[in-house]
C-alpha cells in the first residue's frame, strides 16, 4: 500500500481535504491539527504550499495524505475499523467469570 506524494499529488488530495471540510463530511476534533489549519497557506509569490514562517504542517500533510489513502484504499479501512473495534473491546474491563465450582 503506498502513494506518490509529488507537488501535484499533494494539491489534489489538498483540494479533497478542503472539500470534506466545506461539505462537513469530515469533522476536524484535533486542537493540533486545526491550529495548523489556520496556517496553512499558498505562497502568492512562489505557489508552495504549507505553514507560514515559524509554524508546523506536520499534522495537516499527515492528514492529507491519510485522507488520499483512505480514498485509494477504502477496503483496508473496514480492517482498521475492526481492529479499532477490537482494541475497545479489550479495553474494557472483562467480567469476572465463575468457575465451575460454584455452579453448584
């Protein structure tokens, strides 16, 4: 599994990150990632992409790329999903069980 993250490739899954956010088919809950957000900007003079001066996009490029993976690999998330499932459930503190003995 795997994606090519190339200048072009980025600003398409970019445009689909910003779409799911203005159609609010995607809920943004991370303080991290949305404080990137509202430094993520396109330099007028050169095109690039990413933070301003003095701020990080780590979070917002992660979010990105994971947002194209999920496109190009929607069956490997129903994987993920019940992994996550599992995880819960094993979280969750197990009933005592009763032996045997005291059935009786």
């Amino acid at each position: 599994m795997g994606w090519y993250a190339t200048s072009r490739n980025i600003q398409q899954a970019l445009s689909q990150f910003i779409e799911e956010v203005r159609e609010e088919a995607n809920e943004l809950r991370d303080e991290i990632l949305i404080n990137e957000c509202l430094s993520y900007v396109q330099d007028p003079e050169t095109g690039e992409i990413g933070a301003i001066t003095g701020k990080h996009d780590d979070t917002v490029r992660a979010r990105i790329i994971a947002g194209k993976l999920r496109q190009l690999y929607p069956a490997s998330m129903k994987y993920a999903a019940r992994a996550a499932s599992d995880y819960g459930r094993a979280a969750r503190p197990q009933k005592e069980k009763k032996s045997l003995a005291s059935w009786s």
